[in-house]
C-alpha cells in the first residue's frame, strides 16, 4: 500500500519528497508500505513479515493506523510524538490480534517514521522498530540514525570490536533475525530519537531491500547530489543492478532546496 500526497511548505520551508515501493526481482509479492503524508511532515516506510498477503497487510495497517492518529492529534510537534506513538501501539494490537484469530505463527512489521516540528526548530523525531532505517545526507556524506533491532546487533554490542563488526554485517544471518517489530508481542517496543534538521539536508528512510543492497558509502553518493527525481532513478537502477532480491522502498527528503 501507498499513500501518496504531494509535496508540501511546513511554515516557509520546502519538505520535497519522492518515494518507491516496488517487488524487487525474486519476490513475488510486496509487503512493503509507504507513507507520505501532508500531516505535519509525516513519513514511514513498512515492511510487513509473514507471507504474502499478511505481511503486507501489517505493513498497511502500520501505515493507516499511524496517519489515522496523527490527523487527530493538536498540530504541535510533542502531540504529533504522541499520537505516531499511539498509532503505532494500535496497529500492533490490531495485527498482533489479527495473527492469532487466524492463528498465524508469525505477522509483523518493521517501520521507520520521521515527523518534523515547526522550520524555525530545526529538529525532527525518527521513531522505529525492526530494521527499516533512516539515514540523514548532509555533504554528501550518509549518516545512519537508527539502530537495527537484529539479533546480530544486539549480539554485536556485547562483544569485542572485531567480532562486533562480524555480528553487525548485513550479510551475516543473525543479522536478518528481528528482536522487535510491530504486531509480534502485546505491545510494541518502539525506539525513539530527536535529530537536528538544517537547510540542504536530505533524509532517506528505507527497508532493508535497499541497505542491504547499498552501503552506506554508496547511499551517500547516490542521495547527496542533483534534483530528487534523479537521485531516484539512481537508486532505483542501482539497487536492481545488484539482483534487488526483496521488496524495496524509500521515500527520499530535501529540506529547504530549491526546486
């Protein structure tokens, strides 16, 4: 699923966006799902687990359920926090009920969501679960802003460097194993961090289609330079020039840039 609304001014500053969402070449079915909403600055990407339509069933939950609380909340940034917090907590109840009256072993979904306060603030929330991340291009260079709710990473920071680095490659199969994720338990365990925003940023949200196939060197490359639509298209035929062996979404950001 993906809610699409047009670009839009939040207080004087430009929020441009462009998005993807596709199946990838050996899947035979997307379970992601994009939102990019006209609420204040508003986007999540989600990438539904358990199986063809139920996986992407989750993801479209999250995504409904966490614009559906927004378009209620005050309009202030703390009430916005609020509010993708409880949309986020009734798409997990919905899914998590969901799997066990059809008696699904496993239904879930990842998400990754950034909300913007007010221009003159500077600063933004990422909330997420799961592995979908958010990266913020700044001078060309890609940094990542989240952290991957994986086994590998968990494992990861209690060991020595060397084999933390092992534990924390993507290509390692722990890696792939979610410690948390949106409709897998009672309630949801949702990461939340405030980020600085400056004019010229560029913001990428992503499932892990894309970073698994992209380093972040080469994120930063691709995403730091020349009108979004073109960043698109590279990132699009990069990722399906390495195989795209999953679904793959991203919705990519400029702040404050000149069309």
């Amino acid at each position: 699923m993906v809610i699409r609304k047009s670009s839009e001014q939040k207080g004087g500053r430009w929020i441009r966006s462009v998005k993807v969402s596709e199946t990838g070449l050996v899947r035979g079915e997307n379970q992601d799902s994009v939102l990019v909403g006209s609420i204040s600055g508003l986007y999540c990407v989600a990438d539904g687990m358990g199986g063809g339509a139920e996986g992407a069933r989750a993801s479209a939950m999250v995504c409904e359920e966490v614009y559906r609380a927004v378009s209620r909340s005050r309009g202030d940034f703390a009430s916005q926090m609020e509010f993708v917090e409880f949309g986020l907590q009734e798409a997990n109840a919905k899914i998590y009920n969901y799997a066990k009256l059809h008696d699904y072993r496993q239904m879930g979904s990842t998400a990754a969501i950034l909300i913007f306060d007010k221009p003159e603030s500077g600063r933004a929330a990422i909330c997420h679960v799961g592995d979908t991340r958010v990266y913020r291009i700044r001078d060309g260079l890609a940094t990542l802003l989240t952290r991957d709710h994986t086994v590998g990473m968990e494992l990861g920071a209690l060991l020595s460097p060397k084999h933390a680095d092992d534990m924390k490659e993507r290509s390692h199969p722990l890696a792939h194993v979610l410690t948390r994720a949106v409709g897998t338990d009672r309630r949801a365990n949702p990461e939340w961090r405030k980020i600085d925003v400056a004019k010229g940023d560029r913001f990428l949200i992503c499932s892990d289609g894309v970073h698994d196939v992209l380093s972040d060197t080469l994120i930063g490359f691709l995403a730091g330079y020349g009108p979004l639509e073109d960043v698109k298209s590279r990132l699009d035929s990069t990722i399906v020039e390495n195989g795209a062996p999953d679904n793959y979404s991203f919705i990519l950001l400029s702040v404050g840039e000149d069309e």
